[in-house]
C-alpha cells in the first residue's frame, strides 16, 4: 500500500501564529543568556572601581547595546508571561485537601513578580 | 519496590530548567529594565560605585546572583538545545548540541561564582 | 446567504497520485449542516469514490478528525455556516500517513495507546462480594477532565512534537495514563512509569499547548504531561536522596 506521508517544511513553525509564538517563547531563553552575560559584565565592571563602573555606564549607553536590550527585555517579558501562564498547569496547589484554582497559582506568581521586582528596585535605587 | 533504572538525566535537567526559568520570570525583567533601558536611557538616575559595591558584598546578593545566573544558565540550556531540536530539526547533532549547550551553562556558571567571589 | 459553499478537499488515490490533490465541490449550505454533511452530501450526490471516516455524528466516537482550514477539527463538530462565504479547504488529520483521500493511517496511536496501561491496575482485587471501590466526589474530579478523551487523535495532529519525531508517545496516550494514575481506586503508577519517563515519553514534551487548544473535549493533555513530569522529577530527586527504605 503507498501511503502518502506529508514532508515537514524546515520553517514548520511559519505554519501557524501559536507554532510562530511557541518557536519566540522558546527563543527567549538566548536572551536570557545574554542577560546573564550582561550582568556579568556589570559586576565585573563594579569590582573594578568605580572607573571602570563607569566606563561600563557609558558603554551600555551605546545605541546598539541599548537595542539589544530593549528587544531582550521584549523577550523576556514574553518569557515571564508564558511562564507565569503554564506554571499552574505543572503545580497542583493543595489547602485542606481541596485543590486551589490555577487561576490563583497564577495570581500568586504574579504577585511574587510584583514584590520581588519591587525589593529589587528598592535594593539598586535606595 | 520495583528494581529501577540508573538515574537517567533529564528529570535533573528539567528541574534545573524549571528552576531557571521560574527565577529568570521573577528577577531578569526589573534587572533588565533598570541595567539596560532605564540607566543607559537616563529614565533614572544610577546607583553610585560605592553603593553598588556594597550591595554586591552582601553575601545574600551574591548567592541570589550566583542563583540567578547559574540557573538562567542551566535554562537557556534545556531550551535552546530543544529549539535547535525541533525549531531547526537538527536533532542528528544531538551530542555537540547537548555539550555545546549544557557545557556551556557549566563553564558560565564557574565563571560567575569566580566573579562573584571576586567582588 | 448564499445557498451554496465550496468545499475544497483533498483527494489522494494511492497508485495514481504521488500527492494529493485538491479538487472543489458544490455543496448546499444549510443551518444546521456540519462539514460532515458536506462530505456525506458529496459522496451521496456528486462523487461517490470520495472516501472518509465517520460513525456517530455526534462528538463522541472520534473517527471524523480532519484538517479543516488548516486547524485539526471533528468535522460533525464543524459547521458549513461558521466559514461561509467559504471555501473551506478540507484535507486529512497531519502527522498521520494517508490511506486515501480524507483517510488516514492510525495504527502508531493504537499501538502506543496500549503501552501506557490505560486500564485499572490493582495490587490485589478485593474480592466481589466487598462490593464497588468507592470513591468521593472530590477523588474523582481528580481525574475527571482525562477521562473525557475520545481517541480522536486531534492532539496528535496538532503536535509538532509528534511531527517531527513520530516514536514521541504523544499527548492523548500520556493524557490516559495520567487518567488512570490520578484515580484513587488505581495502583498501576508504577507500571506505566517506565514508558512515560522514556525518552520517547514525557521529556520529550515541549509544552508547546497545541494539544489542550486542539482537544474537542477540553481535555488538558500539555498539563497531563507537565504534572507527570513534575511527579517523575519530584520522584527522582528522592530516589536519588533517599535511601531505599524510606522512598
């Protein structure tokens, strides 16, 4: 019998808007990385006095390096919303037996994110 | 009990994605935002050496950074090697991707407690 | 509105074409008509070699899966009026070889299926006079929604995971093994593992979503997998920890 097996296109995720955001969602993660190696070079920057802090400050204020980051921060936002979105379905939350909705779990995320990003802006700008 | 299998290594692997990812959504866009949009665009006003380095020297930061990075790390790892499965059907590469990518996340995160500790 | 609408649909003739082709028909359209109407009215009235799967009409068999528009669909579920003007471009589920016109070949699925146990596993049956295993209400929302699948196969067509790598166990299969590890009166977790935790089972899993969107039952399979995966990571660590004893 010849059946007719339909060939996957390289760019498969071309195909649909939800393959095109899933393939963005995953992509995230280099911009993670390379907010990794941004810090780094921050700290390394800091332990270096104040000099070298400095020059790194106007460095990042490079058209170029502020572009990478702006669409970095585009990722990563992406990154936090689909994150925060999926958890709840991998962690079941339990209180007196009763199982609490996912739409709370996600609640909580969120709230985390709030405070956190809260104490660590406080924490740089105090 | 039934007699198991040695430990494969993809239910670690995924745990230190999941943890990765979970810190990344909590701690990299209000970093980000402040280090690399807000400072350099002159939205706000950046912190002085001095008050940096003393944050930097509290043994907390450090491990909330060395956390941070490390974990990130292991995450871009776990995800970027699936991309690069799936995304771009290269999984016959399997083994150079997975050294390349996990490798990777090892070497940075040395790098990282190094900088740390420098500080 | 008009009366009519034009279905394109993709016709495959094993030994003749190499691909399918897509080839156009006229059909009435009626209020109350699903695009199996349409099929069933080109086959009763215009061209009788179309071939495709149908049974119960009613969402509940899962044998009428297609493509519709390019999203997986149960074509009884389906209707002419939610795409008019039209057309509506008709092809067979993806992922799966076509047999022939709208036909395709399930056999992976109902290999796999049984390979995950989706049955009542007990240590020791109690004995029949003992009567039912009982279970509370909130035991059986536990894993209520999993047990809605119908076999359909849309998950699998929605799948890229499964597209490019068809020994992937795949979402429904995963979806009823978490079906029957969620159910109290159950004691088969620990049988079903080995083939979940393969790395043709949960792992290989990249929580694209597509599977719980496409489902015409809401059942949740991309959760089925992520929870399974946290309990398979959970049960590791402690495996690994853990002297035997204490596990």
């Amino acid at each position: 019998m010849s059946l007719y097996h339909r060939p996957i296109p390289i760019f498969w995720w071309l195909e649909r808007r939800s393959y095109l955001v899933f393939v963005l969602r995953e992509l995230s993660s280099v911009f993670i990385a390379w907010f990794v190696v941004y810090l780094l070079l921050l700290i390394n920057a800091v332990s270096g006095g104040s000099a070298e802090y400095e020059r790194f400050l106007d460095r990042s204020g490079h058209w170029w390096v502020v572009a990478i980051n702006v669409i970095a921060l585009l990722f990563v936002l992406l990154h936090s919303v689909t994150w925060f979105g999926l958890a709840p379905k991998a962690i079941v939350v339990r209180m007196r037996g009763r199982r609490v909705p996912p739409r709370l779990v996600a609640v909580a995320h969120y709230a985390a994110w709030l405070v956190l990003s809260a104490v660590v802006a406080w924490v740089i700008l105090r | 009990m039934t007699t198991r299998r040695p430990p494969a290594p993809e239910p670690f692997l995924w745990l230190l994605f999941s943890a990765g990812g979970m810190i990344a959504a909590l701690f990299v866009p209000v970093l980000l935002f402040l280090f690399g949009v807000a400072f350099p665009l002159d939205w706000l006003t950046p912190p002085d050496h001095a008050h940096l380095l003393a944050v930097l020297r509290n043994p907390i930061t450090r491990l909330v950074l060395f956390g941070l990075c490390a974990l990130a790390l292991f995450h871009w790892a776990h995800r970027f090697r699936y991309t690069l499965y799936d995304g771009l059907q290269l999984k016959r590469f399997s083994v150079p991707i997975i050294l390349f990518c996990y490798g990777g996340a090892v070497v940075g995160s040395i790098i990282s407690a190094y900088l740390l500790l420098r500080v | 509105m008009a009366d009519q609408i034009t279905l394109e649909v993709a016709r495959y003739r094993p030994g003749l074409d190499t691909e399918p082709v897509m080839q156009s028909y006229q059909v009435p359209l009626r209020e109350h008509w699903a695009i199996l109407d349409g099929l069933t009215y080109i086959k009763d009235h215009l061209d009788g070699t179309l071939s495709f799967r149908w049974s119960c009409r009613m969402g509940i068999c899962g044998s009428c899966g297609m493509t519709v528009n390019g999203d997986p669909q149960l074509t009884c579920a389906t209707f002419l009026t939610d795409y008019a003007p039209g057309p509506v471009r008709v092809e067979p589920l993806r992922n799966f070889p076509v047999v022939r016109d709208l036909v395709v070949d399930i056999g992976d699925f109902m290999e796999k299926l049984p390979t995950v146990k989706p049955w009542m596993i007990r240590d020791v049956d109690s004995p029949v006079e003992e009567g039912e295993y009982l279970q509370t209400p909130e035991e059986l929302d536990e894993y209520k929604q999993f047990s809605m699948c119908i076999n359909c196969m849309l998950c699998y067509s929605a799948c890229p995971v499964y597209a490019l790598d068809p020994s992937f166990v795949g979402p429904a299969a995963i979806a009823l093994a978490q079906r029957y590890n969620l159910d109290s009166r159950d004691e088969g977790a620990a049988d079903r593992d080995d083939v979940l935790t393969s790395p043709e089972g949960i792992w290989a899993c990249t929580f694209v979503g597509e599977c719980s969107a496409a489902c015409p039952k809401d059942v949740d399979p991309a959760a089925a997998i992520q929870r399974y995966k946290l309990t398979a990571a959970t049960q590791a660590v402690k495996n690994f920890l853990l002297p035997r004893g204490a596990r």
